[in-house]
C-alpha cells in the first residue's frame, strides 16, 4: 500500500502543488480547504493518475479539524506524512483592520494548527513513524507592519516547529519536522489578503511548483526548515539576522506598506 499525505489548504497555490508533487512520488492523499475548489483540484489531482480523497473543512475552527480527522480516521488508514499549509493574511495598517479577519487568520494559522498537529503527531509517535512539514514563511525572520498578525502568526509556527522536532529528536527518532519557508509566491494570497496595493503584491513572484518541490526535497532529507524559492529569498532570510528589530521592520513595511499611504 501506498503511503498517505494529508495536506491542508491544497486547494491552489502551493497547497496544491504539493499535493502534486506528493502524488508524483507515490503518495495516496487526502487534500483539504475550506472552499468549493477543492473538487476541481482533487479531479484535476485524479486525472494525473492519482488516488486523492477530498474533505471540504474549515480549519479556523475546532468543528472543521474534527471534520478532517474524523475523515483521517475511518479511512483506516496511517498518516504517513502530514502537511500544514493552509493560512491567510490580513493586510493593511493594524490600528484600521477589522479583528474578525484577524482572529481568523490567527485561528488558521495558529490555534487549529496546533490541535490538528497534536491529534496527528500522537499517532505518529504511538508507532514512532512519520513526518510532518509546517508552511511558515521568510516573513517569520522579521517583524511584519501591515501585516502584523499575519507575520507574527508565521513567527509562531516557526518558532513551533522547531521546538517539537526538538521534543521529538531523542524519545521519537523516526519522526521528521521540517519549516517550508517560502518567499513571495504567484497564488492567490496577496489578493485573499488585501495585498496587490503594495510592493511585494505588484512585483514579480516564485513559482509555486518550484517552492513545493523544495520543501518536499527538505522533508525528505530531514531538513529541519528551508527557505524556499528565489536565491534573493535565502539572502534576505539570512541577512536580517544581522539587522536590529527596527531595521527589520523598517525594510519589511517597505514591501508590505499599500502604495496608497506612501503619501501619508
């Protein structure tokens, strides 16, 4: 039997190619999101030949992480790989954004996050197999104004992820975490996120299939993170370790700052 990955927020984007890039190694899967697209991607997925099981889910929510691993569950099947890379942004100048968008950014991307992993990761430690790929983001390297939840979110599941590998290094030996940590990327989250008015929403993006077969390579090699995509990704990444918190933020909010307050 094949092996099983379970990825999150694989409707398009990123999500999606990793699911395809799963599939091309010889993965069954069962692919999530909380939108209706998720049918056209799992039969476009079935039409390349692979065996896909779709479960439309809210993830922001408790309701929805019961959905998807209840789904997990009478499959009868082992996890064999789980990928969380479902999350959105909420741009714009924190003082004018609505909380309702924030409080579900911060619940997908944080909150039901971290009860999916531990439901997930307690399996896999009862039969000490498996592996587990976080989408973080390079934005987790530095303070992130006009989208400060969203980057601070992204501080978080970094920051989660290598405290559980390291949990898990010595009682767990046979179990992998990796942080994919991707650079702007050609999906849809600037438009989801309110981010096209801005220098890093206008300017040109990685490919998404690309950034998915680097985090799948680094999952693979048990890599504990990887900054993914263009060679200007890693350089920043690396740079702003360098950098004090102001300079971070100051270079940050110079590509996240929407054009329509440069006048401001």
């Amino acid at each position: 039997m094949k092996p099983l990955a379970v990825i999150t927020g694989a409707s398009s984007g990123i999500g999606f190619e990793l699911a395809r890039v799963f599939g091309e190694n010889g993965y069954d899967l069962i692919i999530n999101s909380d939108s209706d697209k998720i049918v056209d991607s799992a039969n476009q997925l079935r039409g390349q030949g692979y065996d896909v099981q779709e479960v439309r889910a809210d993830l922001s929510t408790r309701e929805g992480v019961d959905t998807l691993y209840s789904h997990i569950s009478t499959s009868g099947r082992e996890v064999d790989t789980l990928v969380l890379n479902a999350g959105v942004a909420a741009g714009g100048e924190f003082l004018k954004n609505d909380f309702e968008s924030e409080l579900y950014s911060m619940n997908l991307n944080m909150v039901y996050l971290v009860y999916l992993a531990k439901k997930v990761l307690r399996d896999m430690a009862a039969r000490n197999e498996g592996k587990v790929l976080f989408t973080s983001s390079i934005a987790a390297e530095m303070p992130g104004p006009y989208y400060a939840v969203y980057a601070a979110s992204k501080s978080f599941v970094q920051s989660f992820a290598e405290a559980i590998r390291y949990e898990l290094k010595d009682t767990n030996k046979n179990i992998t975490i990796t942080s994919l940590q991707p650079g702007p990327t050609d999906t849809n989250f600037f438009e989801r996120g309110d981010l096209t008015d801005t220098e890093v929403g206008q300017k040109e993006k990685d490919d998404p299939a690309q950034v998915a077969k680097q985090g799948f390579d680094a999952l693979m090699e048990g890599k504990d993170h990887v900054v993914a995509g263009s060679f200007m990704n890693k350089v920043q990444a690396s740079g702003s370790k360098f950098m004090t918190e102001e300079m971070r933020a100051a270079a940050h909010a110079k590509q996240t700052k929407p054009n329509s307050l440069e006048s401001h």
